[in-house]
C-alpha cells in the first residue's frame, strides 16, 4: 500500500526533473528552472516532515517553519 510519505519520496525528485525541464524553455535558465524545483520540493519535504509528520509534532516546530522560510527566502534573493 502506497501511503502519504512514501509518494513525497516519490515527487519530490519528479518535480526537481520539472524544474531542470522547464528550463527547455528559451526564457527559463537552468539555475531558475531548478530554483523553482527545489522550493516546490522544499515544500513536499517540509508538508511531509513538519506539517503533517509521521510522529507527533514537538515544540521546535516553529524554529523550523522560520528556517525554512528563511531557506525560501534567500533561494528568492539569489534569483
């Protein structure tokens, strides 16, 4: 049976691929193409982890929420 985890360890690395093929595209360069991959699969990784865990949530939480928005936000400023 195919639960929730084990189809984010399957997309994440499918969407990374989109983001390198988006950049097929004349107006996308390979480094945005994957820039955009990695915050989406940023995102899978961190729903999987810390939003909807596979245990019980601890009180670091929202450390980690601030790093990964701190991770979005300077991936954003390198673009």
């Amino acid at each position: 049976m195919v639960d929730r985890y084990s189809r984010a360890l399957v997309l994440i690395p499918v969407v990374l691929a989109l983001g390198a093929a988006a950049s097929a595209h004349p107006q996308v360069a390979l480094h945005q193409g994957l820039a955009g991959g990695s915050l989406l699969s940023t995102l899978l990784l961190y729903d999987a982890l810390f939003r909807n865990p596979p245990v019980e949530p601890t009180a670091r939480d929202a450390a980690v929420t601030a790093l990964v928005g701190i991770g979005w936000l300077l991936t954003l400023v390198v673009l």
